[in-house]
C-alpha cells in the first residue's frame, strides 16, 4: 500500500473543510470556546493567537476578554464569516489566511496560543504541535480543545472512517483528544501539562434530523457521502441516526446528546 504524503493528505483536508457549509456546523461548538478561554485564564492585554480559527468562536470570546487577537485559517469562506461577526459585535480582530503547520509568526510572538476543535485536523500533527510550540513566548500558555475518541464525534468520525476510508498515513484527528499523545506532542517543552474533559449538550429535532444536517453541512460527513455509490450513501445515514439513536439522552422523540472533549493547558517552558 502505498503511503499518502502529509502534503497530498493537506490538500485533501482542505477541500473537505471547504466543502459543505461547515459555519452552520461551528453553531455547535460556540460553549467550547468560553470553556478553552476560562481555562487559558486570559488577561486584559494578553496577544492571543487562535490557530484554525474557522467562524472565529475562540478568536471572539478571547476579544470580548480585552485580548489582542489575531485569528487564522486556511478556508477563506470560514474567515469571511468571522470578520462579518467580529465587524457586528463591534470587536478589534484580526483575521488571517493561514496554515496551521507553517504559522506567519515570529518565535515567541504570543502571550497565548488557543485551538479548538481546528489543530487537531492538522495532517502532521508533530509539525502542528511544533508550530504551536514556536510561536508561544517562554512562560506563556497553550490551550486546546480536541474531541476525545470514545466521545460522541470521536465515534462518528470512526463511522465515517468505516465507510469511507482516510488515505493510508492519516493521523486520527481524535489522538488530540488523549493525554497520552497532547504529552507525547509537546514534550518537555511544555511544564504544568493539565488535562481535563467536559462536555457540551447538543440538541437535534430527532436522531434522522441529525444524520441529514451533518450529511449536508459537515466537511467529513459531506465528502464521505460524496464518495459513495447511492446504496451506500443510504447505508452510511442509516449508521448515522442508528449511532444517534445508541447515544440518545432524550425520550421525547428529539435527540440529544453529550459530546466529550479534552481540554489540554500547558506552559512553554522557559529555557
């Protein structure tokens, strides 16, 4: 078999998040931004870089703090929405064309250095972490938000990677959402390493609501299904709501859910 290069696998990423409408999706996860701003605690006046912004949640959160924010991604339709909800709320952010792994940063340029839910899709997730680590100044502060692998979307990016595939050499997105690799990334470049879940309910009109809405708007359920011969494009909804209905909290006909993140804080060490 032959091995995917990280650059083709990038390329391939890229086209997905810019599939689908991915800002109807991002709605969702506004609550992990307040939650990776209060863990971070950010000051009055702390540079605070977001990497893989997208809609700009976290970049805007950190701004309401009275932080300078600057936010980057490599989907130009994403950073034209957050500059729309940047310019509403009245808020002095700056947005950036981007890549995660080559970030247009000075070595330690940052009081603090935010992600959520967006390095974790990186495709050399080493470079990733090294780019993170870089532009971070001596003493200041790491912070991330990364899906877990057992969690809700843990599981259905496990469905689709049951019918379609990733390209061989892939990193799972979800090893973000483990200790184990959050330390094996960082190393010894980092001190005071904390980890901790939490969740955030998410809500649908019923489980068959929930598979057609991330069929449409989610990048890798909309290009997985995009993949599919019609018959399996049935099959793979069918996986959808039967794993909505195996992870249903609700008895009320509508569908709900808790969806497990990690949450990662770390100090740069100072050498």
């Amino acid at each position: 078999m032959t091995t995917t290069t990280f650059d083709e696998i990038k390329a391939r990423q890229h086209k997905t998040w810019s599939s689908g409408d991915y800002g109807r999706v991002a709605w969702l996860t506004v609550p992990l931004a307040e939650t990776l701003c209060a863990a971070a605690d950010l000051r009055p006046g702390d540079k605070v870089l977001d990497v893989a912004t997208g809609t700009g949640h976290v970049a805007l959160a950190a701004a309401r703090r009275f932080c300078r924010v600057t936010g980057i991604d490599y989907v130009p339709a994403l950073l034209d929405v957050a500059r729309r909800r940047a310019e509403a709320e009245g808020l002095d952010v700056r947005f950036r064309e981007a890549d995660a792994e080559n970030l247009p940063c000075a070595d330690g340029e940052w009081d603090v250095v935010l992600s959520a839910i967006g390095v974790m899709f990186t495709a050399d997730h080493q470079r990733a972490a090294d780019e993170l680590l870089r532009v971070c100044r001596p003493g200041g502060t790491i912070a991330m938000a990364s899906w877990t692998p057992a969690g809700f979307i843990g599981k259905l990016l496990a469905t689709v990677g049951r019918h379609a595939p990733p390209p061989a050499g892939a990193l799972p997105p979800t090893r973000w959402g483990t200790e184990e690799t959050v330390r094996e990334l960082f190393g010894d470049r980092v001190t005071g390493l904390t980890c901790t879940t939490a969740t955030v309910r998410e809500k649908f009109a019923n489980p068959a609501h929930f598979a057609d809405f991330f069929l449409t708007h989610y990048g890798p359920t909309h290009m997985a299904a995009q993949r599919l011969s019609p018959d399996g494009r049935e099959a793979f909804r069918a996986d959808l709501i039967a794993l909505a209905e195996e992870n249903n909290l609700a008895d009320d006909g509508t569908f709900a859910a808790d969806w497990e993140y990690l949450v990662a804080v770390a100090t740069k060490t100072v050498s």
